[in-house]
C-alpha cells in the first residue's frame, strides 16, 4: 500500500513536500517514482529514484525544481517541490513497480 501525503494549496513560487509512505517489506529492492495528473490531461511522468537512491530521474520541465529522495528505513518516499508553478497543479502520485498507485495528493498553485 502506498499513501500520499503533504499536498496542498500555494502560491507561485513557494514550496511543498510530498511523502509518500509505503507498506511493503519489500520496498527497499524497488525503485520508485512521482507521477501527475492535472485536470482534462493524462497522467505524466515527474520523478523517479532507484532503490538505493542514488539515482534519481527528471521531467525535463520539473527538473533543478523538485527533488525525489527516499528513506528506506522509515519506508518513505519525498518529493520536495520548489518554485511551484500554476502549471505544476495537478494530483501528484506515488508509484511502485507492479503497477501500485496511492490515492494522489492534490496540489493547487495559484498565481
């Protein structure tokens, strides 16, 4: 099971971090990853990091913003968000191999 947290209303420019806590025993073997959905789109790739973390993965228009990073003794996975743009509105996912979801954590930036 995986459930998100820390999603929220901002403005342009500030800041959020996402959690994403995970049940698995198994979670330290995965890699794992952040997607989003925002209104009427589909849902796209934002982050990715491997199961030790020391390989982290970018979309393009995301990255030098946000950072995907994990604690593999706390089962957590972070995505710290800065200078949060209206277009990084959306609900962001938290992901695992095998095809687990969360239930998305909504963030909103207003301008």
């Amino acid at each position: 099971e995986l459930v998100e947290s820390g999603g929220g209303s901002v403005q342009a420019g500030e800041s959020l971090r996402l959690s994403c806590a995970a049940s698995d025993n198994d979670f330290t073997d995965y890699n794992m990853g952040w997607f989003r959905q925002a209104p009427g789109k589909g849902r796209e790739f934002v982050a990715a990091i491997n199961w030790n973390g020391a390989h982290d993965y970018y979309e393009a228009s995301v990255k030098g913003r946000f950072f995907i990073s994990r604690d593999n003794e706390k089962y957590m996975v972070y995505l710290q968000m800065n200078s949060l743009k209206p277009e990084d509105t959306a609900v962001y996912y938290c992901t695992a191999p095998g095809d687990y979801w969360g239930q998305g954590t909504q963030v909103t930036v207003s301008s």
